[in-house]
C-alpha cells in the first residue's frame, strides 16, 4: 500500500510553470529531472534536487547550437519532445526527440552540468523515446506507439526491432513509455488518452523487454478524468526509488481556473506524489496539491534567485528564447549590469525578434524590469506563441499596451513617459485591479482564469483578461513566458523579477 504519512508536506508542483513531460533519475542521493522544452532554446531544462521536492535549475541539456537545429521557420509546439534521462555505467544518458529536425537522437555526459555530446542520432520513428538497461548491459529504447527495439546508444544503431509491445487500454495516443526492471519483472508505464483532460498513467509487465505484456488489473493507475479535482490532466510519468526504498512518481498536470471549459495558462507543471505496492502492482492515489514529504525531513537545495540584476558572466540557465538566440542579438558586457538587447526583427508576431523570456512560474505573480529604451522599440512581453501574447513596449516617448489575439492585433493603452529608464511592471491576479470599461462586454461570465495588468512607473495602464493566453484558446504545447524583448534598435534592461504576487519584490 501507500507509504505511512510522515511528519511533514510540501506543496505541489514541485516545479511550477511550463515543465511538462517530466523525467528522472537518482545517483546516490542526487536527483535530476529534465522536461520538455519545445520550440524554446537553450532546450531540455536539467534540474537537481536532493529530496524530489525543492528543485533548482542547474542548466539546460541542449545549450548549443549544434545540439539544437530549429528552423526559424518551425512552428510554436515543434521543437524538442518529452525527452528521458538516466544514469549507466558512470555516464548519464539523455534521449529525446526533434521534431522540427532530425528526429530522435541521444546525448551523454560524464556530470549532470555537462558538457553534453553532439547528438548521436538514431533511426526510430515516432517520439517520447526511452532508455533501460537490461543485466547483460544491453540498451533497450521503447518509444510511442508503443514500441520497443535493442540498440546502441554510442552509434546510435538498432541492433534489434522494433518489436511491438503493450499499447495500453484503448484510449487513444498511447505514449511517454517508461521501461523498468524491479525485481524479477519489467514494468512498462504509458500514457494514454491524450495530454488534455483525459489523461492517465497505465502499466504492464513481462519478464523480458521482448515480452508478452500483462496489463496491469486495475488500469488506469493514474487519472483525474471525469472528476473536480483542481489538478487535471495527470500523466506522462516517471517512477524513481529513493535511497530508503520508497518509492514516487513524477507527472505533468495542470491547475485549470475560470468558467467552464477552465484555462490553465501556465502550461503543463511537474507534480510528484507518492507510489506504493501491492501484488506486484503500484499503487498510485490523487495528486494533491499538498503532499507528504519523502523522507523524514526536507533537504532542499540553495533557491533560486528571484531577481536577476544582469551582473553574473553569463546568463541564468532560466533565460530561453524562440527558436534561436543569435550571438549578436544580445549582450552583458556592452553595459555592464544591464542586458542589452539588438533587435533581430521588426515585430513579436513572427519568429525572429530578439526576445529572452522566464517560465511564468505562479497563477498570481508580480514581474518588473527597469528598461532603458534609448531610441529604440523595446518592453515587456507575456507571451505563448507569435499569435497570442500581450507587449508593455515603450518607443518615441510613449509606452503602450498592444494585445495580440490571434489574427488581431490592438493598442489597447497609451501614454507618454518621460526620457530614460522607465519600470515595467506585469501582474496577473484571479480578480479585477481596474475597473470593466465601458467598451467591455456584457451579458457573459466574466470569469477568466486571471487578469493581466500592466504598470508604468507604479501606475496603472491597462488590464487584459487572460484567458486568450491560454492553451485553451492558442493551443499547442506550451505555457505563458514572460520576458523582454527588442523589435527596433536597442534596448537595456536591469531589475529582472518574477514572484508571486502576495510576496513584496
């Protein structure tokens, strides 16, 4: 059964924002989680823990060009798919796929910081690969569809297969397939049903990768499909064993707010919840938002910084932009403390501006920036893709709001500011801070899952409902980024924050 209750919590997700498609591994007493990132360079976000529950990002796998070839062509929610991490013989193993270019392809490195390889590519079709070893030291990669085939992760070869293996229950897509040996038996874990509302997490075991599978007696072992819970679409998991024995798993879900169908703006968030056993069989219960903690006592690793004041040799690995960063596009020496931005193109509704963004990381938050215009177009973007996103931009002495909604695009505010650096400020709140306006609808449910206000020197300028920057209404893959941008000369930026909103910055 579930592990006993211990005497402390921790409040899920454990990593919030955009980070879907979680996967882990644990060397020792360290834990590292990677997650898909898409469309975004640098790709494949790594993190570190040393109790599953405080994360700290410690890089990004794919941080090179040469590693990560998008198009600048590519669309939003191409890019890098559910990649899987894992430790073998001295080495750690990332594999994952390109679906802008390539396909799947594997990487390793001697330290979790790197430097990763070049990509070994590897002829499997379909995504979400795997890596498992078996006691002979042989490789086995089981992948969408589901899959499974022998290969050699060094060359990138396919030695045997691909064999077809358990496809789940029925549902469609079934996917994310997770090999483990746990005692005598190979455990093989999909997701089913779609990464929308309809979810969940299904198990099968054999006593050989080759199989014959038998599913599990009670599928699904995980789903929140059909109920009220606030977390929703569960799945997409990862099974890790903690150096006591106990066992967890990770997952992406989501916090759906607003009326009917309900909107989660932040994207797909990595939760973690407890696993037990029985028969044979995990037992998994609902994910909730507060959890008991593995272990006896939290062991968190040093937080994150909230505020980036630009003063470090190189930027945070939290920092991605669409597609590409050019070399040329940015820079931390040209002003020393500052950011500064050139612009790469002429407007956010396209791929191709210079743009560098953070994971929104909390339903209600707070972020400002203090940017020095210069003679150039230049702001503050809350952004999913070229179609939906909401600009704070300050050019020729006026700042304004522009709303870009699908095939619309509107300044929504606009107002003179004085010469030099001005402060930036993006709230987002369940509740009102301006009054509705007269041009407002009316007659409809005015429950969005949450407004976006934008500020100018401490003053109110416009607010927006933020149920248009919603996979719900864009949808894709992803979640909001919130970050500065340049669409004409240059720009420079300094007092980078992003927390919740209930906490003084």
């Amino acid at each position: 059964m579930a592990p006993e209750t211990t005497a402390w919590q921790y409040d899920n997700p454990v990593i919030p924002g955009f980070h879907p498609d979680p996967s882990v591994c644990r060397v020792g007493e360290d834990y590292y989680l990677v997650c898909s990132s898409f469309e975004y360079f640098p790709g494949v976000p790594l993190f570190h823990s040393r109790d599953l529950v405080h994360w700290r990002q410690i890089g990004n796998v794919l941080d090179r060009p040469s590693q990560l070839p998008l198009p600048p062509d590519s669309s939003a929610s191409d890019g890098i798919y559910a990649p899987t991490i894992r430790h073998h013989d001295g080495r750690f193993w990332m594999i994952t796929t390109n679906v802008s270019q390539g396909g799947n392809f594997i990487v390793h490195a001697e330290k979790p910081e790197g430097p990763w390889s070049d990509p070994v590519w590897i002829d499997l079709p379909s995504i979400d690969p795997d890596l498992a070893w078996d006691e002979d030291g042989n490789c086995w990669c089981a992948f969408q569809g589901v899959q499974v085939a022998r290969i050699d992760p060094e060359a990138g070869k396919v030695l045997e297969g691909p064999l077809p293996a358990w496809s789940g229950t029925g549902l469609q897509w079934p996917e994310a397939p997770h090999l483990y040996r746990i005692g005598e038996w190979w455990y093989l874990m999909i997701a089913e049903g779609g990464t929308e509302r309809g979810h969940t997490v299904a198990m099968a075991r054999a006593t050989s990768p080759r199989g014959p599978w038998e599913a599990a007696p009670v599928n699904p072992v995980l789903t929140h499909r059909g109920t009220s819970h606030p977390v929703q679409s569960t799945g997409h998991a990862d099974l890790v064993t903690g150096p006591d024995g106990e066992w967890w798993m990770v997952l992406l879900a989501t916090r759906p707010r607003g009326y009917s169908p309900g909107f989660h703006v932040l994207g797909r968030e990595t939760f973690l919840t407890p696993v037990g056993w029985q028969d044979g069989w995990p037992v998994v219960g609902p994910v909730a938002l507060r959890e008991r903690g593995p272990g006896t006592a939290p062991q968190p690793v040093e937080a994150a910084p909230r505020r980036d004041d630009f003063d470090a040799p190189a930027l945070d690995p939290r920092w991605i932009s669409p597609r590409s960063r050019p070399d040329d596009s940015w820079s931390l020496t040209e002003r020393p403390g500052w950011l500064t931005l050139h612009a790469t193109g002429s407007t956010l509704d396209r791929p191709g501006c210079t743009f560098l963004g953070r994971r929104q990381e909390h339903p209600t938050s707070r972020t400002e920036v203090l940017l020095d215009p210069g003679s150039g177009r230049a702001g503050l973007s809350i952004r999913v893709d070229e179609a939906h996103h909401y600009d704070l931009e300050v050019a020729d002495g006026q700042v304004g709001v522009i709303a870009r909604i699908g095939p619309v695009r509107q300044r929504v505010a606009i107002r003179s500011v004085p010469p030099g650096p001005v402060t930036l400020v993006i709230t987002t709140r369940p509740t009102r801070e301006l009054p509705p306006s007269d041009g407002e609808a009316v007659g409809v449910h005015d429950t969005p899952p949450d407004f976006v206000a934008f500020h100018v020197n401490d003053r109110p300028l416009a607010e927006l409902d933020g149920r248009y920057l919603s996979t719900e209404v864009a949808t894709g893959f992803t979640g909001r980024v919130i970050g500065v941008y340049a669409t004409e000369g240059s720009a420079s930026f300094d007092r980078f924050e992003h927390g919740p909103l209930d906490v003084p910055l």
